[in-house]
C-alpha cells in the first residue's frame, strides 16, 4: 500500500531555510503519471497548495512563492525533498506531502494519499 | 491564479439530513475539481476527482456534480462520522489551488 511521510524541523527561526523531507513507500516516482506534492496548513485556517514534482521532473510551484521554494526528488531513495528559504512566523503550519496521479485518459489530477503531516513552528 | 469559492463556510445540521456543499471557480476549470474531507488533526482524504468520480472506499452517500465553474458536493443521509471540513480542489492550471473549506458541524 502507499505510505507517505515528512519529515523535518519543528522549529525554525526567523530568515532561516526549511527543508522537508518527504519518504514514501508503495510505488514509484518514476513511473509515468506519478508525482508527489506539498501543501500546507497554517492552524485553524485552509489549505495551501505549495508545489509538485511529476515523474518526468517536471516541477511545478506556487506562484506566490516560487521564489522561496525547491522541490527535488531522489527515485532510488524514494524521497521528495522541500526547501523554503527566508521562513517567516507566517510560514507557520502543518506541512504535508501527498502522492498525485490522475484518471485514465484525460490527466485529471487529485491527491489520493497523503502523509500525517508535520508542523514547523517559525519562532525566535 | 483560479480562485475556489465555498459556500457556505460553515453549516449546522443533523444525523440523516442532505448536506451540499458548493464550490465556484474564478474561470472555467472543465472537471478539473477534487473534493476532500478532513478531520480535526488529521491529513485530508479524497472523496470525489474528477468532480464526480468516487474515490474507492468512500461511501455512496457522497456525490458531486458540475463543470466549467460551478461545482457541489452532495451528502444524502450524513452520518455522525461525516461532521468535518470539506475542501474543493482544483487542477486545471498552476498552483491548483483550494477552497476556503465548509466546516460541517452537529445541529
């Protein structure tokens, strides 16, 4: 089955580069179609779609923060990583990764498993 | 960016009556549009892609419908295990943004 898991610091301070990692299991990032993204949650408000990376490396950013973001993916370790620079108290959330495909035929794409989710705290 | 309106942001009701949930794009989006649910502490869980497609293993009381721009998510008979924030999704084009949510709550 497909597992999901990120991991990183819970806490950062102020200007500093936050890099998540994000380890799966049950299939393979090379495998056309495939791709893993990241979205994130600050506390008691929606979700905010970061980035995603496609088995063709192929990457895709948010456009408001595509200046602060990289994603990169390593297929024989299975991992996707995240990395934020510049992190504000704003950056506060809960950070998921979650693996992306789409329906036969029209590429349709939706997320249909998702990590537990890590909270990074941006503090002095 | 294409904007993904809910409505309402949050609603009351009870065990056994029929919930929807509305979804509005800023521009047409065909049926590039995913719904999930997500409960307190926990990550999100597909229900509908493809705005009518039911993911596997979610129950039939959960249904969706539209394209273009105007989308809903249906739930007849709501069940205890159905009070939770539902978000819309969509796909069409970079960043495929979310709704703000539509939080379920117990009447």
């Amino acid at each position: 089955q497909i597992t999901l898991k990120e991991s990183g610091p819970t806490l950062v301070k102020p200007t500093q580069t936050l890099t998540l990692t994000c380890t799966f299991s049950g299939f393979s990032l090379s495998t056309s179609g495939v791709g893993v993204g990241w979205i994130r949650q600050p506390p008691g408000k929606a979700l905010e779609w970061l980035a995603l990376i496609y088995w063709d490396d192929d990457k895709r950013y948010s456009p408001s923060l595509k200046s602060r973001l990289t994603i990169t993916k390593d297929t024989s370790k299975n991992q996707v990583v995240l990395t934020m620079t510049n992190m504000d108290p704003v950056d506060t959330a809960t950070y998921y990764c979650a693996h992306a495909t789409h329906d036969y035929g029209n590429y349709r794409y939706y997320f249909d498993y998702w990590g537990q989710g890590t909270l990074v705290t941006v503090s002095s | 960016d294409i904007q993904m309106t809910q409505s309402p942001s949050s609603l009351s009701a009870s065990v056994g009556d029929r919930v929807t949930i509305t979804c509005r794009a800023s521009q047409s989006i065909s049926s590039y549009l995913n719904w999930y649910q997500q409960k307190p502490g926990k990550a999100p869980k597909l229900l509908i892609y493809a705005a009518s497609t039911l993911q596997g293993g979610v129950p039939s009381r959960f249904s969706g419908s539209g394209s273009g721009t105007d989308f809903t998510l249906t739930i007849s008979n709501l069940q205890p295990e159905d009070f939770a924030t539902y978000y819309c999704q969509q796909t069409y084009s970079t960043p495929q943004t979310f709704g703000g949510g539509t939080k379920v709550e117990i009447e």
